[in-house]
C-alpha cells in the first residue's frame, strides 16, 4: 500500500531556495546580536508540561503540543523560548546575571494557520534576564531596528508601550483587575479586527462573518468609551504622547512614576539616534501573553504591514519566579523568522538565490574527472562554494541545471584546455543575456558568450575577483 506524501495542516517543507533565504537572514541578525554582546543557548524543544502550562495565559495553554515519553511523562512542545529561558535561569543559579542570551530555535502552537503564520515556526530571541527596566529595554528596541536594518528589510515602524499603563487604564475606567486578561487580549487584536468589532468584544460580544458567536468581556458602555478615547492617544511623536497620556491618566496613582519609565526610554532612544520615525509609541499594544509586566514592544514592515508583527516582546519581571526562586527582573524580543521571511517573500526582498554553490565544475571527459575534483577542491579550500558535477550528464545539461539553480560561474576542462594547461570560465548570466536570440547551436557556441580562458594556476585569484574578493 502506497503512503500519499502530504503534511498535517499547518505545517511545511522548506525547500533550498527557501532554507538559503532563512539561513542568510539568521547569519545577519545574529551578526546584530552578537555585537550587543548577547550569547547562544540551546534548550529542548520538549518541556514538562507544568513548566509550559500556566505561564503564559489560556490561549497559549490551549495551544500547547501535547507528547509523551515512554516513561508516559505529562510532556509538551515548547510555544516560545522565553519559558524555557525562564527555566534554565532558575535551575542553573550560577549563571551570572545579567544573563544576556540568544536563540534561534523552532517552537509549536496548535492555532488556527494563516498567511506567515504555522503551527511549526522558527523563533530568534535575544533577552537580557536579571537587568532592571531602563537601559535593557532601550537596547532590545535597538537590536530590533538594527536587525530590520541589517537585513535591508526596507521602511519598518517599531511601537513600545507598557502593560503598566495598561493596568492604569484599568483603574481609570474602573475595571475588575480579574477582567485584565481578558481586556489585554482583546486590545491585542485591534490591529486585526478594528476598533467597532474591539468594543463590541469589550461589551456583550457579536457574531463573526463564519456565524461563530464572540463571547464579550462584559464591560459597561462607559467603561468601553474611556477605553476608546485612550485608544485615540496617537501621534507620530513620542513625546507629544507622553503628554497626552499625562493628561488622560492625571490623579491616578502610580502613573508619574510609570509615565517617568516610559519618558526616559524614550529619551535614551533619541540619544542613540533612535526617533519616533524608527521606534514610536502605540498605546494599544497589549502583546497576547499573560507573563508582560511593563514596556512591550512590536515591530511591523510598512510596506507589508498585513503579515502583522515580525518583531515582539516586553519585560516579564515574574516569570522566573514561577519556579520557585527570587523575583528577577528580565526583558527581551522574538523575531517570528517565518513571518518575516514571508513578508519579505511578499515584497520581494527574501532573495531568489537556489544553492549555496557559486560555481559548478562541469566534466566534459570523463578521463578528466579527476582534474576536475582537484581543480573543485582547490576553490573549496581558497573559501569558493563550489560544486562538481557527479551526473555523468552531457554538458549541456550540466549547464542547463547550473543555469537553472543560479550558480554564476561554470568552469569548463576539456582535452583542448587540458593541453594548453587553462580552464574555461563561463559566467551564466552573460551567455544567458547574449545568447538569447541565438537559435542555432552552432552559432551559439561559436560566439562563445561570457567565456574567458585562465591559466590553472591562477583559477582561484580570477574567481575571487570576479566574486568580487579581491585576489
């Protein structure tokens, strides 16, 4: 019986053109942090299933990957990095704090799939766990830009806000702190479903477009218009609101001191030349996990701002503490690889490239197979990706296949070349441009596009300068 090959919903295959863009996009941002000086951690992607559950809120239980072992322990796919970090922080109470970590690492959630968004993805973290709120947190919005930078990944907006503000909102319009939860993920959706369908889940509730009913919060009409008008506090200037959230939280207690935080993180980006065109400040964030606790922080690309954030994150001061050991204080963001590989696929920015090979060593003559893998291992070992072909094929399908994959550069060894002690280089874009209206093969290969002839032993300084290495 035959097995039909197809995959769980959900779930997919990435094939080399894909795994080069994701690869060459990881190798960028861990260039980021390193230069902040973050460092790499390794966790399993398996966790006891007390250490997941509980942690992050009911949507992220529910969506939790149950296993088992054969020891037929309660065990569970890990959905984030950031409870396993937590973990490790309290089980290795060496680790010297601050503990400045990354981690590039595939995590499980069982939701409903979207466009960019799978039930098995790719998240990179960078968290700075024991540092207080301050100049932790600046640094996270920084590598956040920089890595967006880095990657070229054109116009991006960074917003910050705080769940301290969020619960200053609470005391505002006089909600039940047990109703936080549910008011912070329903704000989370804003950008998703708009703001008619946020205060209907805030009020009695309302039925979607697929007829499925949408349970309410249960809040009252006075309540859900303060939470409106804080929802209207923007600006393209940090400080401009700062003011107007001064304004709008004036005589609640606590919020001098929690304005203050947000003040002077906006002050410390301006000072590093991080502006409120880069980083602004967005009163409706709310991030969809349970464990944020004061400024958090999302990042979209404005010319593909439909893939939502590709960047997340915030401080979670009590996560550790869940574990058994002291209060300590921790800050961090997660990049949602597939997400932003997605988006950059949309607005044509994830690169097309198909191998790693910059060069395929044909072989004309198969008594000359030998020549040929020693002249593939010699630019192997100057640095220079390169393939030998193993088909046995006629050269043109060699070269039909390199052309096809996009390696650049062809070397040809024939008896001709063989005797004359050189090696034909061909680059492929040429001969593709110029041999286009050619339609005989004869005069196709008399006019001999792209091709030059390189003494052997200068074959690895010709290609370092046509790969544009210098010799």
């Amino acid at each position: 019986m035959s097995i039909k090959p197809t995959l769980s919903r959900g779930l997919r295959d990435l094939l080399p053109e894909q795994m080069i863009a994701r690869q060459r996009l990881i190798d960028t941002v861990r260039g980021v942090y390193e230069n902040y000086g973050f460092s790499p951690l390794g966790t399993p992607a398996i966790e006891y299933l007390d250490v997941l559950s509980g942690s992050a809120g009911q949507e992220a239980q529910q969506s939790i990957f149950r296993v088992s072992n054969p020891e037929d322990e309660a065990l569970g796919l890990r959905f984030d990095l950031t409870v396993p970090l937590s973990r490790v922080v309290s089980q290795y109470p060496n680790i010297p704090l601050p503990f400045r970590r990354y981690q590039v690492a595939q995590v499980w959630r069982a939701d409903k799939p979207d466009p960019g968004r799978f039930r098995q993805f790719t998240q990179f973290d960078l968290d700075a766990v024991g540092a207080p709120c301050g100049r932790a947190d600046v640094e996270i919005l920084a590598a956040i830009c920089d890595s967006l930078t880095a990657i070229e990944a054109g116009p991006f907006l960074v917003r910050f806000s705080s769940r301290k503000v969020l619960n200053l909102l609470l005391k505002r319009a006089g909600i039940a702190e047990h109703l936080a939860g549910d008011v912070f993920r329903v704000l989370d959706k804003i950008g998703k479903i708009g703001i008619g369908k946020v205060k209907l889940e805030l009020s009695a509730g309302y039925t979607d477009a697929s007829g499925d009913p949408i349970r309410g919060v249960g809040l009252a009409e006075e309540q859900v218009s303060i939470i409106e008008e804080f929802l209207a506090i923007k600006n393209k200037s940090r400080g401009d609101v700062l003011q107007r959230l001064a304004s709008f939280l004036a005589g609640i207690d606590g919020s001098s001191e929690e304005l203050a935080v947000m003040e002077d993180i906006s002050g410390n980006l301006d000072a590093l030349g991080y502006h409120s065109d880069q980083v602004n400040i967005d009163v409706s964030i709310a991030r969809g996990l349970a464990y944020y606790t004061g400024p958090v922080f999302e990042a979209v690309l404005l010319d593909a701002p439909q893939f939502g954030s590709v960047f997340g994150g915030g401080r979670y001061d009590g996560l550790v503490a869940r574990f058994g050991g002291p209060e300590i204080p921790a800050t961090g963001a997660s990049m949602g690889v597939d997400r932003l590989l997605a988006a950059l696929e949309h607005i044509g920015k994830a690169g097309q490239v198909k191998t790693a090979a910059e060069v395929l060593v044909t072989v004309m003559d198969p008594g000359l197979s030998r020549e040929c893998m020693l002249v593939a291992f010699d630019l192997r070992r100057a640095g220079i990706r390169t393939e030998v072909d193993v088909s046995g094929g006629r050269l043109g399908k060699q070269l039909k296949r390199a052309d096809k994959l996009g390696i650049p550069y062809a070397i040809l060894l024939g008896s001709s070349e063989a005797e004359r002690g050189v090696l034909t280089v061909k680059q492929m874009a040429v001969a593709r441009e110029h041999g286009a209206g050619i339609e005989e093969n004869a005069a196709w290969k008399s006019a001999r596009f792209g091709q030059q002839e390189v003494p052997r032993a200068e074959i690895v300084d010709v290609l370092r300068q046509l790969l544009g290495r210098g010799s």
